[in-house]
C-alpha cells in the first residue's frame, strides 16, 4: 500500500494547509465545520481537476510509522515534520488504488457527517461496510490518515473513537448534552467527547495515570482518593486510547496539578508513560492536544525492586524481545533529556529482570496504597 509509483498530479497535506493559512506544525484544534467541509472539497476539486485532464488522481501521505519524518519539542513532545518521506497513492497502481479508493469512500462518509452534524463512532463506519474495508484496523489507519492529511483532529471529523478508559476521584463535569458527572463514589467511562466537556470542578491535588485496570480497581476498592488524598485516577486499561489522552491532557490544562504515571517496571509500561508524556510517532501530527510533557514517573522504578526487596518469585525474567524494546527506547530523541530514566532501564537490562506493580503485594497486601504511593508523594511534597 505504500509503494510509491511514477509522479502526478498529487494532493499534499502543506497544500491544504497553505490554503487554510496555517503552517504544517499548527496545533490541532477543532476546527469549524464551515471549514472541515471546504478541506474535504479541496481535496475532491484537486482530484476532479487531474481527472478533467485526464491524468491520474494521487493523494500523498506522510508515513505515520516512520522516526525520520518525526521531531521532538521538549515543551510538546513528538511532532510531525513538515518535510519527511511519504507515501503515494496512485488511482492506476495496483498497489495503491484500493486504499485511494477506501480513503475516498471514508472522505464521502466524513463529508455526510459534518454536513448533517452527526457523529459516528469508527466502529460504526467499519461495520457499515465490513467486506469493503475488510477489517478494523484497516479503517483506523485510514481515518488517521485522513486527519494528518487534513491537519484536522478526528473528533472534528466527527469520527468518535469508543472509549476504554476509566476515570474516578474528585471530579465533577458536565457533558456537551448537560449531563453532570460526577466521579467521586464510582468509576465512570471517559468521555467519548472530551473536548466538549464543561464545567471542570475538582480540588484534587494531583492526577495519578495508571497503566492497568487491575491496579486501578484496587486502588477503588481501598478508596485511594478520598481516604488517603484528594486525586483524581485514571486508566487506559494498557496502551492508551486517544480519549483517555485527552482527558489527562483536558485535567491537566484545566486544573493545574501535577500529572504522575504508575506503571510497571518493565518496557511496555515505560513505553505507556511515554506516550502519555510525549505522545507516539503514528500520532505525532496531533501531539500538541494529546500530550502532557511535565508527567511524573512516580514509579513503579526497576530501582524499587531492589530497595523495597521485592521478593525474587514475584520478579519477571526479561526476555531477548523486552531488551530490544528497552534499547530502542533509549535512542529515542527525548531520552537525552532523562538521564534518571536512562540508568532505571540500564539497571533493567543489567539484572534482566521486570516486575508489575501488583508485585508489591507480595511485599504486604495493602503497601502499594497505605506505604508505597504515600512515601513517593510525600517525599515530592505533592501531599
């Protein structure tokens, strides 16, 4: 799909951009309807054009996958270049005239939704028409696409993604229909439409993100944020939705409190609370909504395991797959700016051993909460 063909007339993402008077790294923010739609016609003008003259149609992508076509900005994390390699698709190559076709016939449902004002979810476009785009991940890619093309973010697509992320604490939110939520006696979905949200009120003292579902129930269940400290938790239940960013990025503009990751010391949850932080190259395009470049690596620390003596059975061997994780990591272009991350991952490799952070249970059954979390915060000043 991308292989690139013989040059032609091509759509290009600056183009666009020119002709919206922005710059190829604005910030993604919603952008009207009124001009959602005119993107989307400058798009099908440029292609009705070359086929007027009768010449093949071409849309040119940047390649979302790629470390080259991405810069790091310590203020806002991983961006999207302006220059960079890209991927041609060409009406008449074989090898790319099935995805223009897909990327047309997502740009037709988009333009319906903004016209009307409605909204649908990707999973709703996907089973629409299953056996044209053939799977889910398929359609993801290209309404990704679709939205660095245009350099307008999905939401204003009107394209939702469905929410796995939980969200507890003291807070309290109305939705865009009026609804008020209100997360302090319970767990609540996160919002599928974050930036709508109003009404933020919370005098939480932080907000701890927390890499897994089964950490995050506990700390429900021992009532973490309201009879310890007064927090806001949250969880994307693994890597991340985009919705879930959103909403630590929203608490954080919105509040003004420190942002903390707990995850495991192993290289998926470094990687997590990376992506939190500085975001990921297939979404560096609309980094600057989704990132929170001042979150805490509150823990858990690979240097923990050996202080705390976690006990050796509830330790993890670190496999050949998890080491060349951890060394690609460590030549990503923001690790220069954490020296203290660089040596917690060379203890990793140094002792090959991971651990999850419902190994400190092994330690006592309620030390994560009533003595872990307390001697990290208290020891920052956070409480």
């Amino acid at each position: 799909m991308s292989e690139q063909c013989s040059e032609g007339n091509t759509v290009r993402a600056e183009e666009l951009l020119q002709n919206a008077g922005e710059t190829a790294s604005s910030c993604f923010s919603d952008v009207p309807r009124i001009e959602v739609v005119s993107r989307l016609e400058e798009v099908i003008k440029q292609i009705v054009g070359s086929l007027s003259r009768e010449e093949a149609p071409v849309l040119v992508l940047k390649n979302r996958n790629q470390w080259a076509n991405v810069r790091f900005n310590k203020s806002v994390g991983l961006l999207m270049t302006t220059g960079g390699t890209v991927s041609t698709l060409r009406s008449d190559c074989p090898s790319t005239v099935i995805k223009f076709a897909l990327m047309l016939k997502a740009m037709s449902t988009i333009y319906k939704l903004v016209q009307g004002d409605s909204y649908v979810t990707k999973r709703d476009i996907y089973y629409n028409d299953p056996q044209l785009f053939g799977s889910q991940k398929t359609l993801d890619a290209i309404v990704d696409d679709l939205s660095c093309l245009l350099k307008i973010p999905r939401r204003s697509l009107h394209v939702c993604a469905t929410t796995k992320g939980l969200i507890s604490g003291d807070l309290c939110y109305l939705e865009e229909d009026g609804t008020r939520v209100d997360c302090s006696s319970t767990a609540v979905p996160v919002s599928s439409s974050v930036s709508r949200i109003m009404n933020i009120v919370s005098s939480a003292k932080f907000v701890l993100v927390i890499e897994k579902d089964a950490t995050f129930q506990r700390l429900l269940d021992e009532e973490f944020c309201t009879r310890f400290y007064p927090c806001i938790i949250i969880t994307g239940k693994g890597v991340p939705d985009v919705n879930s960013r959103l909403m630590v990025r929203k608490l954080w503009e919105t509040l003004h409190i420190p942002v903390f990751a707990l995850v495991d010391a192993d290289p998926y949850g470094i990687e997590i609370m990376c992506t939190y932080k500085y975001g990921s190259i297939s979404m560096a395009f609309e980094a600057p909504t989704l990132t929170v470049c001042s979150m805490l690596w509150l823990g858990l620390l690979p240097s923990d395991i050996e202080s705390l003596g976690v006990p050796q059975d509830a330790l993890l061997p670190l496999t050949k797959a998890d080491e060349r994780k951890l060394n690609h990591i460590k030549k990503r272009p923001y690790i220069s700016y954490h020296p203290a991350w660089e040596r917690e991952m060379d203890l990793m490799l140094r002792w090959k051993q991971k651990a999850e952070i419902q190994s400190l249970v092994s330690i006592a059954p309620h030390f994560l909460t009533r003595v872990y979390l307390h001697n990290k915060l208290s020891y920052g000043g956070w409480i």
